[in-house]
C-alpha cells in the first residue's frame, strides 16, 4: 500500500496513523522540513512501541540534517559501498554492500560496519531481509580515490528492531 | 369496489443512446422525419417493436419482419430497440405514478397497472383522473392509451384492443365492453390463441359462451413447452405479461369472477435520516456528538438489510439559510459507526458553521452486500485494520492518494504491476511472481534516456551520464534480454538488454539498451535508466 502526500506534516500523519493501525511503516521524507522536529519523531518512536509494530523513517537529501532533533531510537546512516566479488564472474557484481554508519542509539555505542546482502543474486536463495556482517579484511580493495558518498546518505529510524540489532552487534 | 387503470405506451422511445442525442441535437432525428421502426431480434429474426407515425401511416406494426418492412418501404429507418432501458424508464414511470395511488406496477412490457381503488375522490372521479393522467402523460411526450375496468385483466384488454383510447367500464357493462375484443387479450399464449382461432373463436365473447367443462378440457394448463424457435411476437411480449394458456381461468379473471393478483412496487426505504435540533448548534464536537445517533440509526437499518455503506453523504443546514454538505467514500462497506464518526472528525474540520446548523441530514449514497461474518471462538479479530487506514488517508490526503498494487500479468518490468486504486483483489493463480533476483528496489516509472560510451557494436556499458553526472561503470552483469509484447505491441518495438552496473563508487544501477544493431527496426541505439539498486 502506497500513500502519496504533498507535504512533510501530511506524510508524518500518514505514517501515525499507519503505525496506529498496527502497520509496518516505511516513510520517505527529502530535506529538513520544520515539521519534522523532536516532538514528530518522538510521538512516531512511542506509537510504534504501544502498537509494536516497525517505523521507519527514511530522509534522503544533500546533507540530512544529523543533529540531535529527532526523538528515534536509533538513528543510522546508510550509502552505498562496492559490492563483493563475485564468485562466478569476476567482471559482474556480487553481493550488494553497505556501509551502515550507526548515528545514535540507546543501547548500545555508536558504530561503523559494512554489511551485505545474506541473500544470494546469483542463485535468488536465502532470505532477503538478512544482513550480515563483511570483515573489515576482507573488503580490502578500496581505491586511494574512493569514498564514501554522502549525498545519498539517509538516517534510518528503528524501533527495537531484531534486524538492526543483528546488524549493529554482529 | 375495485377500479383499475390500465396505461399503455406507445413504443416509440428509441436506445438510451439516441435519447442523449435528442437533448443535444433536438431536430436531427430520423423518428422525427419520416417513418421510423425499433427492431427486437427474435428467434424469427427482427422483428418490428415499435414505430412512429407515420410508419404506421404506412401499414407498419409490431410483430411485423424487419425484412419485409424493408423491402416494402425504402424510405423506413430501423434501429435496435433497447430491452433493458425500456424495463427501466417503465419501472421509473410506474414509480412516478405513485402520485395518483400507492398501488402501481409495470404491466408487461408495454404498460403500467394502477390500482386506483379509493383514490378516486382525490381526483374528481374516474374520468377526471384518466383526463389528468393523459395530460399528463401526454406532455411527457408519451402517446398513451387507457382504461379503467374493474379489474386488473379485464384493464389490460380493453386499453391494448380497446376501440377507444380512453375508457371508462362501470360494473354492469364489463361483459359487453369485452364482448367484441378478441381473444389475444386474454392473456393467453400464442398457441392457445390460434387453437381458438382454428375452432372459430376469436372473441372473448364467442369463447365464454362455449361450455365451460369444455374449454376445460380443450385448454387446461398444459406444461407442453413448445420449440422457442416457432415463439412469435406476441410470445415475446407475452412471456414477459405472463401469459399462460388456461383460457379459462384468464377468462374468469377479466369477466370479474376470479380474483387477479396484483403485486405492486415496493417502496424502497430511503436509507436518509433528517433531523432538525432544537437550537442552532455552532461547535463541530457537538455536530459530531448530533450525528453519532443519526449514524447509529442508519447502520440499524443497512444491518436488517445486510448490507454495508461505501459512501455515505452527509448535509447540514445553517440557520441562515446556507448548505454545507460533504460525501464520505470508503474502501469497503462497512456499518462501523466508530469509523465512520472518525472520518467525518477529519472532513468536518474546516467546516464554518456560522450561525451555526439547525437541520443536519445523513444519507447511504451507495451500499453493498455487508452479510455478518463468522468470528473465531476466541473473538480474535485481525490486528491490523488496513481498509480502516485506507479509508482515514484517504479523507485527508484525497481519493487518489492511496495506491494498492495490483500484480500483472506481463515480463516487461514497468507492466508486472500497477497501482489502483481499488481494494487488494485475490491475486489470480495464473500470475506467476518471476523469481528472478536481480530486479531493482526502485523502478522509474519512465525510464530516462542516458548518454553511454560502450564498446561497438553492442558491448556493455563503460561510463554513462545520468542526470548531469558522469558515472564510470566497473563492474556489469548481463545483458538480460527482455522481449516486446510482440502480441499486443507494434512491430516496431525493439526489445531491450538489461544490464546490472556497479559505478566505481559502488553505487548499483539498471540500465537498458533498447535495440541490438541488427533487428531491422531502426538504426539509432538508445541506453536507459530504469531503475536503482540500493
């Protein structure tokens, strides 16, 4: 189900009142609108717990705004990293990477991995809503030029979050 | 004592589709200029239904062959007549002459029946009411014929092969008034009608003098059916009239010794509660707290009926004389007066009461079958009320808000699904969901042209512009070759290699070549960004 809205305080309420309706929610908000301040984020993050359900916010833009206004229980960054070999063909993308940039979060310290796709493109097995962890020793051929592409960065909000917690703790 | 009024209409209503164009071009008609015929396609062929005027003029009736009027006459023009709208502009009639007695019925296809018993001192006796029911009629452009007689048979005989367009039979001269018509208005069927005619009956007053243990015999129900293909015009309007082959039975009915049973419409209940308040009411919380019983009402009602409201139209009347008035939609029926007061909270609150209200009106626009379901033994219900979300983004956000996919049955990407904006249907079985790993997370809608350099004559991408940036491609899987729709789409469609790209900066496109270098269908070889990994 996919509800379009024209503005940032619409969208908010959208993804209240799905969370109110005991929905997994997925938001998607560009820049830094007013309206998406502590109080917003913060009444998201206690609905999704009464309900127990996931409320994600996702904020894509140039430069998310990364300070301390919004009330989520954790808050990552997430882009894009150089996919691993791939076993079969050397010249085609294996596994899709990412480097999760974990922002804040109340349980545990703030981090940094790279994490890939515990489902297989080759083959189209294992489950696609797994991540697991890549060794730091592993992903060892990152070029003098390349880095990490902020401007597709987003800030992901999780509630307690089996998933997120797998990915952060490894 | 029982009076009946018979109405007959002339047929000459053509298709609703013609009806449309009379209001826009009113003098453009061909029942207008010249003779003019209504077909019904029969068992026998077409059949003539209906004509004007001057078709008439020319010896053209109903039950005549469409080929034979034809052939007679080259200047006649034909259209198909339309069953279904005729039911419904008769029933609409019926349902207007409620005006003169509450017991009103269409008759065939062809009339209405009114039972006008006691009504009559409200119109200034019979011949005055059939005077104003021909006015009136008239003027709606009807040509009608009517009859009054004392029962409901004996009416449908004398205005269809009455010799007066409008009669009025007392009592004591129905047998005299019948004597002369003939035995077709009997009701009987096409069979019976031409048995009689054989024995030399042909009006219903030769056919009552006959003994009655013999039309008995000769005529009793018989349940023979005959072979459709030899039915007749008048089979086809008699079937639809009830027509049974009892003649004697038909017979007592219109001389007034047996009973007819009439059936009139049924007046449906307006699903509409109206309430005046006792003082002009100026918050919207206590509009709503107005409301909250009215709609309690009105879901009692659609629950004895079984049924749900899908958009419910509430009206409010200011005390200055203003309307404020709003149509609730929802995604499925439902008889929740919890939801509904919710999403009338959300419509509600801009409203401007002013003076404020003194009459607030509710109304189940459009209802559909709400039959109550089963619940579980533990009175568990689903936690998750999707079409209750539905609904409240909806009255916020507008109708086209709230998108649903809707899985389709096509290989080209774009058209796998789409977005509507009707409620999850089952999805079909014969969908088969394509397994195939590597589809995009976000998929462009239209596809946008990209400038690539790639190796001649159709080797994989190596750099591509995308929106005013250069990306330098390191890895590629592919081409994964999509075919067109070669049974729906032109010839001219080429077909399009997919390629998965990884950029040196590790971020993951899907991008097409549309077109290979040899398939006859242009030479130009474009590259497209269809979609992103993430």
């Amino acid at each position: 189900m996919l509800a379009r809205v024209r503005n940032a305080r619409d969208a908010l309420w959208a993804m209240e009142e799905g969370v109110k309706a005991g929905l997994d929610v997925v938001g998607e908000i560009t820049g830094t609108p007013k309206v998406l301040d502590f109080t917003a984020t913060r009444r998201l993050e206690l609905f999704s717990q009464a309900t127990g359900v996931h409320c994600i916010l996702v904020r894509m833009g140039p430069q998310p705004d990364t300070g301390g206004s919004s009330g989520a229980r954790w808050r990552w960054r997430m882009a894009t990293a150089k996919s691993a070999n791939n076993p079969y063909n050397p010249m085609a993308p294996g596994q899709p990477r990412w480097r999760v940039d974990l922002l804040r979060a109340r349980t545990c310290a703030p981090g940094q991995w790279v994490v890939e796709s515990a489902r297989d493109v080759s083959h189209g097995e294992g489950a696609a809503d797994r991540l697991r962890m890549v060794s730091k020793l592993v992903d060892g051929d990152m070029g003098a030029g390349a880095k990490a592409p902020v401007e597709t960065g987003a800030i992901i909000h999780l509630r307690h979050d089996d998933q997120a917690r797998r990915a952060a703790v490894g | 004592m029982e009076t009946w009024v018979r109405a007959q209409k002339r047929r000459l209503k053509p298709a609703p589709s013609s009806i449309c164009d009379t209001t826009t071009k009113p003098d453009a008609q061909p029942w207008d200029s010249g003779p003019f015929a209504l077909l019904v396609t029969t068992a026998r062929g077409d059949l003539i239904h209906g004509v004007n005027g001057e078709a008439a003029k020319l010896g053209l009736g109903s039950g005549q062959r469409a080929v034979d009027a034809a052939a007679a006459h080259d200047n006649i023009a034909m259209a198909y007549a339309d069953p279904a709208y005729e039911a419904a502009a008769l029933e609409r009639l019926a349902a207007w002459s409620r005006r003169w007695t509450p017991h009103a019925k269409v008759d065939g296809v062809d009339g209405i029946a009114l039972d006008v018993t006691g009504c009559l001192h409200l119109f200034g006796g019979d011949a005055a009411l059939l005077d104003t029911i021909s006015q009136r009629m008239t003027a709606m452009g009807l040509t009608v014929r009517l009859a009054m007689a004392p029962n409901h048979a004996a009416a449908h005989a004398l205005a269809r092969y009455g010799i007066e367009d409008k009669l009025v039979i007392g009592r004591d001269d129905l047998e005299a008034a019948l004597q002369d018509l003939p035995v077709v208005a009997l009701r009987i069927n096409d069979a019976s009608v031409t048995l009689l005619r054989r024995l030399g009956l042909k009006t219903i007053g030769q056919a009552a003098k006959i003994p009655r243990a013999a039309l008995k015999k000769r005529f009793g129900a018989k349940t023979k059916r005959r072979d459709p293909r030899d039915d007749t015009y008048d089979d086809y309007l008699g079937r639809a009239t009830g027509a049974s082959d009892d003649v004697l039975a038909r017979l007592d009915e219109a001389l007034g010794r047996a009973p007819v049973p009439f059936d009139p419409l049924k007046e449906e209940e307006p699903l509409r509660i109206l309430e005046g308040l006792v003082e002009p009411v100026l918050e919207i919380q206590a509009v709503l707290a107005c409301l909250r019983p009215m709609i309690d009402r009105l879901m009692a009602m659609l629950k004895k009926r079984e049924e749900g409201v899908l958009s419910l139209a509430l009206e409010a009347f200011r005390v200055d004389g203003g309307r404020s008035s709003t149509t609730l939609r929802l995604s499925r029926a439902t008889r929740e007066t919890d939801h509904i007061m919710r999403l009338l909270l959300d419509r509600l609150d801009g409203w401007q009461s002013d003076f404020g209200f003194d009459a607030l009106a509710v109304e189940a626009v459009e209802k559909a079958a709400l039959k109550p379901t089963q619940t579980d033994h533990m009175q568990q219900q689903s936690k998750a009320d999707v079409h209750g979300l539905i609904d409240r983004l909806r009255t916020r956000l507008g109708a086209d808000a709230v998108l649903l996919p809707h899985l389709y049955n096509s290989h080209i990407p774009e058209r796998a699904f789409v977005w509507g904006a009707q409620a999850l249907p089952k999805r079909p079985t014969e969908i088969t969901v394509p397994t195939i790993p590597d589809r995009p997370d976000r998929l462009f809608e239209n596809p946008e042209e990209i400038g690539v350099l790639h190796a001649l004559p159709e080797g994989p991408p190596a750099r591509f512009t995308w929106r005013h940036t250069l990306h330098d491609v390191e890895r590629v899987a592919g081409p994964e070759r999509i075919g067109p729709e070669w049974w729906r789409e032109k010839s001219t469609v080429r077909s399009r290699d997919y390629y998965c790209v990884e950029t040196r900066e590790g971020r993951r496109f899907w991008i097409y070549r549309e077109g290979f270098s040899d398939d006859e269908r242009g030479v130009a070889i474009r590259w497209f960004m269809h979609g992103l990994f993430s």
